[in-house]
C-alpha cells in the first residue's frame, strides 16, 4: 500500500515542530555559553527564544492541535484516548516549565554564575521533554490521523494550521514569528 501524500496541515505541523526543535537547541546552547568565559549573545536573545516558545507554540500550535487534530482524532480512533490525554497534559507542563525557565533565567541575570547550574537543568530538561513530546506527535498522531480522519476533516485542519493568526486582534502573526525566528537562527548560528 502506498503512503499518502503529506497533507497541508501535516507540513504546518512539521515545520513548526524543527522551528521548535531550533530554538530549544540555540537555548541550550546559550545557557552553555554563558558559564564558559565566552562573549555570548546579550540576555534579549534568550529572553527572545523563550518569548517565541511562550507565543507560538504555546498560544498558536499547541491550541490548534487539540481543537482540531486531537479533537477529531479522539471522535475516530478510540484506542488513542489516552495518548492525547498525556499529550494535552505536556501542552499543560510545557507552558509551566517554559515559566519555570524564564523564572530561572531572572535569578541567573540578578545573582549570576550561582544560579546558572538550576537555569541549565532546567533547559535541558525541557528539550527532553520537547522532543519526547514532538516525537509522540509525529510518530503516533500524525499516522493515526492520515488512517482516521476524512477528507472534510483534513480540510479544515489545513484552513486552521494554513492562517496562524493572533487570537486576540485578528492580524496575521507569522510573519512576526518569522522574522523572530530568523533572528534567533542568526544568533544561534554566529561563534
């Protein structure tokens, strides 16, 4: 049998997925650089990486994955009830680490080198818990859902993943990100 054709929204979710996956990278590798003795990017850059995670991820992927994705999956494919259960509870503890992270970071820029140990456990945890978590997505949803969901539902997931838009004014948001995220490759990427 022959594999389908990546859908739209399928695509969406990978890109955003490997946009993720860099950031969380340029994150670990700043926090390693800060205790090393090395001119480092200034403090923005990390303050930036964890404003991209809190924003895009959480506000706009994460949200639409379990209103439509999640959703219709769990209304087709029964023996997938608790794994999307354990995925919208790590979109939970996502947002709590991320918040956890930006807390230590605070305590790493007021005491500095002290608190730099937490500040690194705590970013390479969550890149853990960040991949474990995409790789449940892409290994057991993502297939799921090209066997389950219908030809209707694949249309509104590619409208849905195809306009990321602000929630709260209705202005078209990806360009920002885009941007944002081009800017912290360049930082991550510079010696």
């Amino acid at each position: 049998m022959q594999t389908p054709a990546a859908r739209k929204a399928e695509l969406v979710i990978h890109r955003e997925h490997q946009q993720l996956s860099m950031v969380v990278t340029g994150m670990q590798r700043l926090v390693k650089l800060f205790g090393a003795g090395v001119d480092v990017p200034r403090p923005v850059m990390f303050r930036s990486m964890l404003f991209y995670i809190s924003e895009y991820p959480e506000r706009l992927h994460h949200p639409k994955e379990e209103r439509y994705l999640f959703a219709r999956l769990r209304h087709r494919a029964n023996d997938l009830e608790k794994t999307i259960d354990e995925l919208e509870e790590q979109h939970v503890q996502g947002k709590a680490r991320m918040r956890d992270i930006e807390h230590a970071f605070t305590r790493y820029e007021l005491v500095g080198e002290s608190a730099l140990p937490v500040l690194r456990e705590m970013v390479e945890g969550y890149a853990a818990f960040s991949a474990n978590h995409r790789r449940l997505e892409e290994e057991v949803i993502l297939p799921a859902a090209r066997q389950w969901l219908t030809e209707e539902d694949w249309k509104e997931l590619d409208e849905a993943f195809g306009s990321n838009r602000d929630p709260f004014g209705g202005v078209k948001v990806e360009a920002d990100f885009g941007r944002l995220f081009a800017t912290i490759v360049r930082a991550i990427r510079e010696p």
